[in-house]
C-alpha cells in the first residue's frame, strides 16, 4: 500500500486520479495511481527508469491514446471533471494541459511560428505579436530572441530551444504544464535557468515535472511521488519525502541506495 | 584412444605459414573484386554506348534539318512530303499527357500518403499497402487496354465530341500508374519527420489534420515536390498507354479530347514501321529519342537538388 501524505487544507486540487492504471498491450505500466495535484504548486514525479513516471505525466493530457497498444483505467479529473468522459475532447484537454517533452522539439521553422502555432491553430490571432512576446517573456528568452524573431529556431542553442518550446506551451495559455524531464538533454546552466523559469512559472500554472535527478526535484517542488514498478509508493511534502520519508523503499531511493 | 581426446587433438596448432593462407585468400579476394569492378563497368559502358549512340544519330539528324528548325517548327510531319520536323507538337502532347497525369496522381497520392502516414492504422495499412504495390504491378499494356476499353468509352458517355483516341483518357490512366509512386516516395518523406514533432503538435492541442497539414508536410515538403516530379518524369516516360490510346496526331492544340501524339508513341510507331536505316525518319528518331532523355534526365537531376537543398535536418 502505498502512503499518501495529507495535502494541506489551504491547497486546491487541480488534477486527480483514482485507481488510475495503464497498459500497454498486456503489460501494466502503471497500477492503481491514487495522486492529487494542488494548483499553483510544482509536484515532481521520481523513481526509477521505468517505473511509469512518464506514462503517468501523459496520462494527464491523453497523450497515451496516441500509441496503438495503450489502454487507461481508472479516472482522471481536472478541476473535477473526468478527463476521460465520453464527451471530452482530447484537443481541448491539450489546449488547457500542455505539455513540455525531454528533448526540445521545435518546429523546422522560425522563432515567432514556433511560438505563435498554438494560439494560430486555436484561432487567437488578434494581438499574436503580443501573445508571442508574453510567452516569450514568461519563458526568459526574450531578451535573447527579440531581433531575431524570424530565423529559424534550429538556429538556438539546446537551451535556448527547450525554454523556446517552454514559451510555445504558455503561449496556449494552459492551466496546468506537464514536463518530461525538461532539462535531461540541457548543460548545468541551462538546467538551472530551466528550474528558475519552473520556480517564477507556478505563480500562473501548476506544474507537474517528471525528473530523474533527486536534487532538481528538491529544488523546484513543493510535493513528491515516488513511483516504483508502476506503483505509487510514497506521495506527500516535497521536504517530507526527503527527509522523513515512511516507506523504506522510499527512503533507499532518495537516499541513493538504489535507482 | 580415450573418447574426447579427437577434440583436443583437432586443435592442435598447425604449421602452415601464415603467408600461403593469405595469397590463397587473396587471389579469390581479388577474384571477386574483378568480377563486382565488371559488374559496374558493364552498367556504365552500356549507358555511355546508349548515349554515344543517341548522340550520333541525333547529330546525323540535326545536321540534315538544323537545330533551329527542330526546335521551333510548328509541325511533326516526317510522312509527308516536304517533311518537317518540328519537335514542338510531340513536347506539347506529352506534357498535355503528362498534366492530365498529375492532376490525378498528384492530389491523390499525396492524400493516400497522409492517410497512410498519419491517419491508417495498423489494419488499413495493411490492406492498402499491397494494393498500391498491385497498382504499381500491373504491365503497361494492360493499362493502356484499360484505357482504351474502360475509360474511353465512360469518357465518351459523359463528354460527347471526344475523339477514340485522345489525350483524356491516356492521361488519366497514366495518372492512375503513377499515383503508388507519388504516395510510397511522399509516405517515405512524411515517416521521415521525427515522431517528436508531431508529440510538440499534438501537445499543444493541434488535431491530426493540423499535425499533417502545419507540421508534417512542411517538413517533408522537399521530398515532396522530388516526388512529384520523380513521378511527373515516369508519366513524360511511359510508352506503352500512350501508344495505344492517346492516337498518332502530332499538333500543338492543348485540347485534351482530341487524338495525341507523344515523344514516346513517335518512337513506338517509328520502330513498328519498316523505316530503312539511314533515312531521316529513321534519323528523327533518336532525336526524339533524345529529347526524351534530356527532359527526363532534368527531372531526375532537379528532383535530387530539391531534397539536398531543401532538405530538413532534424536535431
């Protein structure tokens, strides 16, 4: 069983699963999830290499449902509606929850249409130079890229693209940013720069940021999960987890007895 | 001898020099490498002879006739007397062949490789892949009878006033040889775009149509357009349709109603005949023959600058 730690009385639930589990074909790749995501707070996803931290982020924007062999059981809700309602739109749950990936993945075009894709495919254009701008500001690029809006955005550096891509997901103007080890791929500068964005970006958004580095995740979060073998462990207080975790696999692992 | 003993014995190390073990590999070495250089030599020494011989016998022609006249003369008549021999009417008809061709190839390949690309599943995939690869299969010659006897005459039911033979029909039946390679070289293009630009898409909430239409097939553009005009080379190419259903008349009318002779049907009915070597008719052939080369070894040339141009490079 695993244990979940209260979540303070002041804290709102912005995402929630119950019994939440995933398969791909007949393997379970996670097993009855029970997590709650506070809004306007940071919740870092951690454990070892494969044991469902990422399957468990793209379940919150059904990003699943784009591999063939993919199965979800359990609910999920955001904001108290379930995610996976028959009348729910996946398009819209992706508007409103997006989505920041390992490696940065810019579009093959330039800086401005990187950032302006959302808002153009939602139909936002009025005031576009001013979303882009916003977006770009929020991201701590701008001051880099303001005269060079219309080259191509392969022409960034590794960091500069992931805080590129980081600014193409606010220029949606989502609720909630699901990020998959975003500075995996990044130097130690651009790391830190990412981890400061995440520390400024959780006044407007609750993030939620799967990491595999034990001390990224003490920095940047207010609460950690550790999962293991597609199970939830141990889910509470960021310093709880870390300091005075219950379980002892918990403990092993943020100790650095194992993983 | 005690059973398990022969192993031992096998391995025993043998004397034999180091030096007659590597000549003996070496000459089958060299054996093989002579006989895959022949190989390769006999492909390029065929082409060069082809072109020399085009060459030759074009330059024959064009001495006689005058390139200037080859060139911008109005009319093909090489059956009357005076003969003339104006290339003009022949490049007309097969490019009107060839753009009846890839109005249909074109935006129907390109569609089936989106569908097969981004939208089939698994199932679709593997139903419509080997039919596409039949399409690809089919002799010529039965499509040119197709075309002949199945669409011509539907053409004529819906379009009265069009000739038996005439450009329509033959460039739709072209177009429907060519639509496998438009879709599998744009479908190569398109699953060439790394998985992650489509995941950043998706993630921002763009539905498949906008991943397919904003972010795939600008980035596979360049294989695209190679595609097209890869395709647009073999439709300028094909024989064998055109022969049999697009007529014998040499003009420069751009009616796609009417009967229509292309470079490759001239070539067809000129080697049918019982031309004598040496004549100028016989001579007329190899220069159409080498226009065709010429224009489809453009093609060919352009297609490839495209893609190492415009390629994207992914990081």
């Amino acid at each position: 069983m695993a244990t979940i730690h209260p979540i303070p009385a002041g804290d709102v639930p912005a995402l929630q699963t119950e019994q939440l589990s995933v398969y791909y074909g007949s393997n379970p790749a996670l097993r009855g999830i029970d997590l709650t995501v506070p809004r306007n707070r940071v919740v870092a996803l951690i454990g070892p290499s494969g044991c469902g931290k990422s399957t468990l982020l793209r379940c919150f924007n059904r990003m699943n449902e784009l591999i063939p062999e993919a199965r979800v059981e359990g609910t999920v809700r955001f904001n108290g509606e379930d995610l996976y309602g028959e009348r729910v739109d996946p398009v819209n749950v992706r508007r409103r929850i997006g989505m920041v990936f390992q490696r940065p993945n810019p579009f093959p075009r330039s800086i401005f249409d990187n950032v302006a894709f959302g808002p153009r495919i939602n139909g936002n254009t009025t005031g576009l130079a001013q979303t882009v701008e916003r977006a770009l500001r929020q991201a701590a690029l701008w001051d880099e890229v303001r005269d060079r809006l219309n080259e191509s955005a392969y022409d960034l550096s590794v960091g500069q693209q992931q805080r590129l891509c980081i600014a193409r997901t606010l220029a949606v103007r989502p609720e909630i940013v699901l990020m998959d080890e975003p500075a995996s791929a990044l130097d130690p500068i651009a790391t830190q720069r990412i981890e400061e964005l995440i520390y400024e970006l959780k006044e407007d958004y609750s993030i939620l940021i799967v990491t595999h580095s034990l001390q990224q995740a003490a920095r940047v979060s207010d609460y950690t999960a550790f999962l293991y073998h597609g199970e939830l462990v141990e889910y509470g207080p960021t310093d709880l987890i870390f300091t005075n975790p219950v379980e002892e696999r918990t403990e092993a692992y943020v100790t650095g007895r194992f993983g | 001898m005690r059973p398990g003993t022969e192993g031992a014995h096998d391995r025993t190390p043998t004397t034999e020099s180091l030096f007659t073990a590597r000549s003996a590999g070496g000459r089958r070495e060299r054996f093989v490498s002579a006989l895959l250089a022949a190989s390769a030599a006999a492909t390029v020494l065929v082409t060069v002879g082809l072109v020399l011989t085009l060459i030759f016998e074009a330059g024959h022609f064009l001495v006689e006739v005058g390139l200037l006249s080859f060139l911008l003369d109005s009319e093909w008549t090489p059956g009357f007397r005076p003969a003339r021999y104006g290339i003009l009417p022949l490049l007309v008809g097969t490019l009107k062949v060839a753009a009846i061709a890839s109005v249909v190839a074109l935006p129907i390949g390109l569609l089936t490789a989106i569908y097969l690309s981004e939208y089939a599943d698994r199932r679709a995939r593997a139903l419509l892949k080997p039919l596409l690869e039949t399409l690809a299969g089919i002799p010529t010659v039965v499509y040119g009878y197709f075309a002949l006897i199945v669409v011509t005459p539907a053409l004529r039911s819906v379009l009265p006033g069009i000739e038996v033979f005439n450009a329509l029909s033959a460039g739709i039946v072209v177009g429907i040889m060519i639509i496998p390679m438009v879709s599998s070289l744009s479908e190569d293009a398109f699953r060439a775009v790394p998985r992650s630009l489509r995941d950043g898409a998706f993630a921002l909430g763009a539905t498949r149509f906008e991943v397919a239409w904003r972010i795939v097939l600008p980035a596979a553009a360049s294989g695209v357009v190679a595609a097209f005009i890869l395709a647009l080379s073999r439709a300028i190419g094909e024989t064998m349709i055109v022969a049999i259903a697009a007529g014998d008349l040499a003009g420069l009318s751009l009616d796609p109603r009417i009967a229509t002779q292309t470079m490759t049907a001239y070539i067809v009915q000129m080697s049918l005949g019982d031309t004598p070597r040496g004549t100028i008719e016989y001579q007329s052939l190899f220069a159409v023959c080498m226009t065709l080369f010429l224009l489809t070894l453009a093609l060919n040339a352009t297609s490839q600058r495209i893609v190492r141009r415009f390629r994207t490079v992914y990081r």
